[in-house]
C-alpha cells in the first residue's frame, strides 16, 4: 500500500488514494482540485523516499468535498464571588477533502483514485417486478 506523509496547517497527515481528511480550512470552492506540496514522505510498495525537509517537485492531489464547522466549544470565565461570568462558544472552521493523487518528484503515479459508479439498475428492475406479483 502506498501513502504519503503531507504538511498543512502545521500539522502532518499521512494520506492515500481515496482518503478523506479534515484539515485546516483552505481558501478554496468545493469541487475544486488542491494541490499540497509539502510532501514530506513517500512510500510506494518497493522503496521509501524521505525528504530533507521536504522532496522537491513531489505532490498530493485531492478534491475539495466541502467547507464544514466543527462542534461548539464552550468557553466559560468565572471569578469567584464578584458575581462575574462571562461564556463564549467558538467553532473552528475546517474543509474536507479527498486524496485523488500522489505524484512523485519526477511526475509519476504513485497511487490514483479511480471513480467506480454503482449500477441500480438491477435493485429498479426487482422493484417493478414485486409491484406486478402483488397484482
């Protein structure tokens, strides 16, 4: 299995195809293609390749799903006995996104992420034939 080891917002992710993070938020639309190019590690089934601090011309590929809102964070100040209270909530802001490629320094597929649409054809087909045998 190959993965790679990224750094954004501060933090590091180890990601392959397919994988869906929730990262710091980008200034991005939805649907679009972000490309993250601090690439620290890359592993693929034979060798492993580690940067110095990152690998030059490396990168990470992945679509951005959606721009989301954590859970409330209550914040609440108190000082005993002056009858002062003070409660604040904050939701910090973060983007999901999807890994489609990893790319190696030379521009090689590492590790892509193919599409695979499902077929409901056959569960529309059995419906309509329940539909008849109840007739």
């Amino acid at each position: 299995m190959s993965f790679a080891i990224i750094e954004t917002g501060g933090k590091q992710y180890k990601v392959s195809a397919s994988k869906i993070l929730e990262i710091e938020k980008l200034n991005a639309k939805v649907g679009e293609i972000v490309k993250f190019k601090n690439v620290l590690l890359l592993n693929d089934n034979k060798n492993t390749e580690v940067g110095n601090p990152s690998i030059e011309g490396a990168t990470v590929e992945a679509k951005l799903l959606d721009n989301v809102k954590d859970r409330t964070v209550l914040v609440f100040h108190k000082r005993r006995r002056k009858n002062s209270r003070k409660k604040n909530g904050h939701r910090q802001r973060h983007s999901k996104v999807q890994i489609t490629k990893i790319l190696a320094k030379d521009g090689k597929i590492i590790d892509e992420f193919k599409i695979v649409e499902k077929k409901n054809v056959v569960k529309e087909d059995k419906k309509v034939i329940k539909k008849e045998k109840k007739k």
